[in-house]
C-alpha cells in the first residue's frame, strides 16, 4: 500500500490483497508538521473476504446449433467460507434468456433454446454467486464468460474441453 502527500491511501499498482492470506493490516502513518514536529497515527485497513471463481474473465467457444442443456462450462467459486450455502446467478448478459446456471455452477443452454451464430454471435455473460446466512460471511463474486458462437477451432475446442476438466477436478477435490 502507499500513501499519498494528500493522505489517500492506494494499492501499489501490480499488487492485490486476499483476505484468506491477510484479512487486515495495520499501518503506521508519520507525518511532519510545518513545525517540524512529527506525529504518529495507526491505521488498520479490514480487507473483505469475497467469494472468488477461479478467474475473473473466461473465453468459451459454442457449436453453432448447441442446443437445450449443452454445458458451456463449470463456473464455482473456489473459497465457500464456511457452511454457508452459496446461490448461483446469471447478472447480465442473457440475451433472450439462451443460458441457465445451475445450483451446482453449470452455466447450460436453456431448454427450448438453440444457439445459432446468424442470431447472436457473442455473448458476455456475469455470472455470480452469494452466500446465504446473516450476515453472509463473504461479499458477492462474480465472473465474465465471453461466448462465441460459430464454427469452433480445434485449439478453441481443446481449451474448452481443458476449462471444463479442470472445473470437474477442483469440483471433485474440494
């Protein structure tokens, strides 16, 4: 962390925090006086503990002609805090309600849907996810998944595939 001459403090750029590393920190601030004279305060910062996917951006590509229950990919969060159930939701994004997210944090094509590249070639999807409890132990999470729709590369096919083999490993590890 810095600080700057006006007293506002900031994250050095390239830095971040996690609460599960470090939950606070507590500074210690001089400052001089015009009369040379220098004074001495602590300052504690309380870092909130958030729920974290395993990125903030994911970059799929569909089948044109995916249709009703295709899974795009497994979207959890990675550090549930504690016995709380977490809820899964679709924030933005769902353009003619095409997707739906499960409660197990699959993001699928909705029934009665077909994706078709000549309707909507991309979407940007946030998807989210909540603790319940009062108060909820963690603060709301949320991801990106950026879907194109079209003829798929092997490469794009392949990443993919990989994304969702790892969401299955985390998911059977944790």
């Amino acid at each position: 962390m810095q600080i700057s001459a006006a007293g506002v403090v900031t994250l050095a750029a390239g830095k971040s925090l996690d609460f599960e590393t470090t939950p606070s920190y507590t500074l210690v601030i001089t400052a001089t006086g015009a009369s040379g004279s220098p004074g001495v305060a602590n300052l504690t910062v309380n870092i909130k503990n958030v729920l974290e996917f395993g990125k903030t951006q994911y970059d799929v590509c569909m089948a044109d002609g995916s249709t009703a229950d295709t899974t795009v990919g497994t979207y959890t969060v990675k550090d549930n805090t504690g016995g709380a159930t977490v809820t899964y939701a679709i924030t933005s994004g769902n353009t003619n309600s095409d997707f739906t997210f499960t409660a197990a944090g699959e993001l699928k094509v909705s029934t009665g849907k077909t994706l078709a590249q000549k309707t909507t070639e991309q979407y940007t999807v946030v998807l989210a996810a909540t603790e319940s409890g009062s108060p909820a132990v963690a603060d709301l999470g949320s991801t990106t998944v950026s879907i194109t729709v079209g003829t798929c590369g092997c490469s794009a096919v392949a990443a993919t595939l990989g994304l969702t083999l790892l969401a299955v490993v985390v998911a059977v590890s944790a």
